[in-house]
C-alpha cells in the first residue's frame, strides 16, 4: 500500500525483505530485514535485524541485531547487540553489548558489556575533582596560635625556617625528657611537650668527703665521678662515682685511681 504525504512520497511493504523511504517523513519496517531511511526525519525497526538512518533526526532498533545513526541527532537501541552514533548528540544502549558514541554529548550503556564516550562533555558518572586538602596530620606551627611553654626550658627553631616543628632544649643542668619537636595536629593542638628535669646539686657539706671547691650538679639519670678527700687511711688519688636518679644522689665508695 503506497501513500503520499506532504513530505514526498512513502514506500512500505507490508511483508518482505525491506522498505525504504527517500526524502519522506518517515519510514517503518515491522518484522522485515531492513528498514532505511536517507534524508528523512524518522526510521523506525522492530524485530528487524537493522535499522540505519543517514543524515536524519533518528534512529531506534527495538529487539534488532544493530541501530546506526551517522550525523544525526539520537541513536537508540534496545535489547539490540550494538548500538553507533558518529557525530550525533545520544547514543543508548539497554541490554545490548556495546554502545559507542564519537564526537557525541552523551553515551549510555545500562546492562550492556561496554560503553564508550569520545566527545565534548564529561561522562556523567565522572564527578569533577574536588580541591586540594591539606595533606597529613599536622599543619604548620603557625595555625595552634600561642607557642607552648616548658618550664626551665625554651623552644629554639625558627618557625620561618622551620615551619612544621618547634624545638626545645633546656637550661643548664636540666635534662630533657620527651620529645624534642613539638608540632601542631589537625585540630589545633599542639603534640605532647617535653619536660625539663632538674639536675641533682652535690654540695660540700654535704659530701664532705668529696674535695669540691663549690657546689656541683649532675644531670639526671647521668653520673660523674669526683676526686675524694685525703686522709689518714688514703693518700694516693682517690675517686668516687656520684649518679643522680630521680632527683636522688648516690654515692660510690672512694676507690684508688687508676692511670690506664
């Protein structure tokens, strides 16, 4: 049965290999081959084996092996093995095992093996990437604001050269104990702080059997030895080792000093 239309003239045949239109509005094939269309603006094929538009605004296979568009606007393809657009604005493919679109907008393969997008805009399951975060736990020394304090003790980097740590030492005599550096965590606390312990003090009243010319310290946990005075049981050089643990002095016994 022929027909015409006020888009030209349309062929279709209701059971065969093809139909074909040329220049018309539209063209369909139910259960037939082939379906083509070149210059129109629709072509439309279920159960066919393929269906290809030319130039046209659209193409849908429904069960079909294959659905091509070249230069048009959308390819469809449902249940169908693969599905092409080349230069065209959509290409899906539900079902299928492959959908390709080049130089399209969009390409969409739900259940299908693969699908590949070459185009002007992003995929829409690629989010743009976030901006930069500080990396590590720690950040620079200036962002915990006031520098923490050690008693009997002081920081001695510089923060513009060191922008990461403050380094403590302290006074004379003292130990420290702890940590040296001390950084800023990510919530703006400061890291544990060393301590500074005193130094235990050997004066001469004290250990009176020591020949000190004054009073003397020994760090903690270190130990010195000391010359010891003369007297009537020693006249040879004699020393005594004096350790300082916790605060507390222990002496050794005055022994004979040997010259290695």
């Amino acid at each position: 049965m022929c027909g015409t239309g006020d888009g030209g003239s349309s062929t279709s045949s209701d059971r065969g290999n093809g139909g074909t239109s040329s220049g018309g509005d539209r063209s369909t094939s139910s259960g037939g081959d082939r379906s083509t269309s070149s210059g129109g603006d629709r072509s439309t094929s279920s159960g066919g084996d393929r269906s290809t538009s030319s130039g046209g605004d659209r193409s849908r296979s429904s069960g079909g092996d294959r659905s091509r568009s070249s230069g048009g606007d959308r390819s469809r393809s449902s249940g169908g093995d693969r599905s092409t657009s080349s230069g065209g604005d959509r290409s899906t493919s539900s079902g299928g095992d492959r959908s390709t679109s080049s130089g399209g907008d969009r390409s969409t393969s739900s259940g299908g093996d693969r699908s590949t997008s070459s185009g002007d805009e992003a995929s829409p399951n690629v989010r743009p990437s976030a901006r930069p975060q500080p990396s590590g736990p720690f950040l620079p020394v200036d962002s915990c604001g006031e520098k923490p304090t050690v008693d009997n003790g002081d920081f001695i980097s510089d923060s513009d050269r060191n922008r990461m740590a403050l380094t403590f030492k302290c006074i004379n005599y003292y130990k420290l104990v702890g940590p040296e550096q001390v950084m800023c965590h990510s919530d703006k606390t400061w890291s544990k702080l060393p301590i500074c312990k005193a130094p235990c003090t050997i004066d001469k009243r004290t250990f009176y059997l020591l020949d000190l010319k004054k009073d003397m310290f020994v760090k903690e946990g270190e130990s010195q030895t000391f010359l010891c005075k003369e007297t009537d049981y020693w006249k040879k050089p004699f020393v005594a080792d004096v350790r300082c643990l916790n605060g507390d002095v222990t002496t050794g016994s005055c022994t004979c000093y040997q010259l290695n």
